[in-house]
C-alpha cells in the first residue's frame, strides 16, 4: 500500500500533467511555481539557458509554441519513496519552429520517462529521457 509520501507524490504529478494537457500557459506557469521547487535541478540537457522553474517554463513555452495542441499522456506511475517515475506518449502536431525546424503540419508521438525527486510535496529534482530521436525522423530529419 502505498505511503502517504508516495500518494501525494503522484497527486503532485497528476496536477502537473493536467496543466501541462490543458494547452493554457498561465495555467501551466503557475502550476510550474507550485509543484516544483524554484530552484529545482533539471537533469536533463536541455538547449535552454535558464534553470529552476524559469527553466521548466521556457521549456513548456518551447514546446507549445511547437506544438499547440500537445499532449501527454501518462502509461504508468511508480512511486517509491521520495521519488515518482512516469513513463509518457507524447503527441502532437508540429506546427510551429521546433528545434529549427520550420512548422510541417505533421503529426508526431514520442516516448519520454522522467523521475522526480520530492521535498514536502514539490520536486527538487528530475532526471529524463526523451525520445529526440523519434520527434526528428517525423519531422524528416
């Protein structure tokens, strides 16, 4: 049964995947600034010169001007402890400059897993692994 950590843990998660599918920046801003910590460690390379939540923002600002009516849908969820692992499909369609590519008008779905560590509810860190390679053999390149 899992713990009352765990469970909040996976509400934290829940809360921000529903931001994040609700295509509504504000939305997702502030969700951003409640589930994670301000100064969260972001372990994933990114191409973003930010860190913490403004990090996180600009990422999510990336993606939706990319791809406005994206969508992530979350497989399965693990909780053990301090930490939460999600293992996602992301989909979308391409129709804004992502990555340098300009706007193609193609649907595109890729898989993602991301671990958070918690700290009282928020994450204070996250690790993650992003299909890239899958988002640019649909955009042809």
């Amino acid at each position: 049964m899992p713990s009352t950590q765990e469970a909040r843990n996976k509400a934290a998660l829940r809360r921000l995947n529903e931001a994040l599918n609700s295509g509504d920046p504000h939305l997702i801003s502030t969700t951003i600034d409640d589930v994670f910590q301000p100064d969260v460690l972001i372990r994933t390379p990114l191409q973003v010169d930010a860190s913490g939540t403004d990090l996180m923002k600009q990422l999510w600002a990336v993606l939706l001007r990319g791809f406005p009516d994206l969508h992530v849908e979350v497989e399965d969820v693990i909780a053990e402890g301090d930490k939460v692992v999600s293992r996602n499909t992301v989909s979308g369609t391409h129709e804004g400059e992502y990555l340098g590519v300009a706007p193609t008008g193609k649907s595109l779905t890729w898989n993602e897993i991301f671990i958070g560590r918690l700290v009282d509810g928020r994450v204070a860190e996250t690790w993650g692994v992003v299909d890239v390679a899958a988002q640019m053999r649909q955009l042809g390149i």
